[in-house]
C-alpha cells in the first residue's frame, strides 16, 4: 500500500514538474511573437496621407473626363485608406477625427453613382474643405490642400474608354 502511495506520489511530481516546464516555454514563446508582432512595419499616418493625396488628385481628373468608373474606383481607395487609418492607427487623437472626411465621401459617391458633373465639383469642394478642417484641428493648418490645376500623373490616361461612361 506504502509502496503504491510513493509510487503515485512520484509520478504526481514529474507531471507536475512537466508541466510547469510547458508552461515555460509556451510563456517563452508568446514573449517573443510579442516582441516580434511590435516590430512588425505598419504604415504610419503619413504614409496613409500620401497615398490620399495621390487618390484625391486622381479623383479630381477622373470626375472631369466623366470618367466615372475611374471616379469610382479612386474614392473607394480613399474610403479604405481611412479605414486602414482606423485599424493601423487606432487610438491616436487624429485618428478619433478621422470621420468628418465621410459626409464629403458619401457625398461624393453619391454624385458618382447619379454620373452628375456639377454636384461632383459641389461634392469635391465639400471634400477638400473637410481635408483642410481636419488638418486645422490636429494643428497641421500650414498642411494645405486644394483641387489640383493639372495631373502629376502624366502616365495615366484619366479619359475613360469609349463606350464605357
Ligand atoms: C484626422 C483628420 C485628417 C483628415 C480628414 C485628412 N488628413 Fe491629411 N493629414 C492628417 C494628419 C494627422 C497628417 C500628418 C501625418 C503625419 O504624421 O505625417 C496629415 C498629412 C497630410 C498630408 C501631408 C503628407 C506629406 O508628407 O506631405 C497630405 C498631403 C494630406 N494629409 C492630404 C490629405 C487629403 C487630400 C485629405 C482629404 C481627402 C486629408 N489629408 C484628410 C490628418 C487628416
């Protein structure tokens, strides 16, 4: 009976020591997927603007050719860049801001789906005021922005393809 008690006792300790040393490494390897997970490259705000940037140029273009597949498509890409903002760049004050822009995106789409040039000028207006608000709130006023005189984008064809208004 004594004999059956150590032996129990015994094999009791060795799971029990065997665990804890699982509990280690899997300890062990959580710290180093969160170091990891910490250095991982995730666009900052900045990279986010300028991509903006070069939509809300390429917008402009497109809602003038009456390209509206293209018109489409460009204000799209901003709509996922504010949400990329909103997921990689959670918490941060700008970033709480961030939805005043979508008025002047609905807005804007909305002209886009009617294929309606003068409300997309009204709409692209209300846009870039909005940019402009939202930099004068996070204190970056001198960061202007406005509709653009010409294309920088020379290799891009903003006339939409025949037959495809
Ligand atoms: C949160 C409100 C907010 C809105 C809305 C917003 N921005 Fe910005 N923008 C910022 C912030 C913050 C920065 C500075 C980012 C940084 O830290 O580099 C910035 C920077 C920029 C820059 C400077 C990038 C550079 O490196 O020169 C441009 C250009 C820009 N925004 C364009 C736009 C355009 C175009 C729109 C509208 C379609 C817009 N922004 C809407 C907050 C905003």
């Amino acid at each position: 009976m004594r004999k059956i008690f150590l032996i129990l006792l015994t094999f009791g300790l060795f799971a029990c020591n065997q665990q804890k040393d699982n509990t280690k490494i899997l300890q062990n390897r959580i710290d180093s997927l969160e170091i990891k997970i910490a250095n991982t490259y995730k666009p900052g705000f900045g990279d986010f603007m300028s991509s903006i940037q070069a939509h809300h140029s390429k917008l402009w273009f497109a809602g003038q050719n009456q390209n509206w597949k293209l018109a489409d498509f460009e204000v799209h890409e901003i709509m996922e860049a504010i949400e990329d903002i909103q997921k990689f760049q959670a918490g941060r004050k700008e970033t709480e801001m961030i939805g005043m822009i979508n008025p002047a995106l609905d807005s804007i789409n909305n002209a886009i789906e009617k294929k309606d040039p003068v409300l997309f000028e009204n709409s692209y207006t209300l846009l870039t005021i909005s940019c402009n608000k939202c930099h004068q709130a996070v204190d970056l006023g001198y960061n202007v922005v406005k509709t653009p005189d010409s294309s920088p984008f020379s290799n891009q064809d903003f006339k939409p393809l025949k037959d495809s208004k």
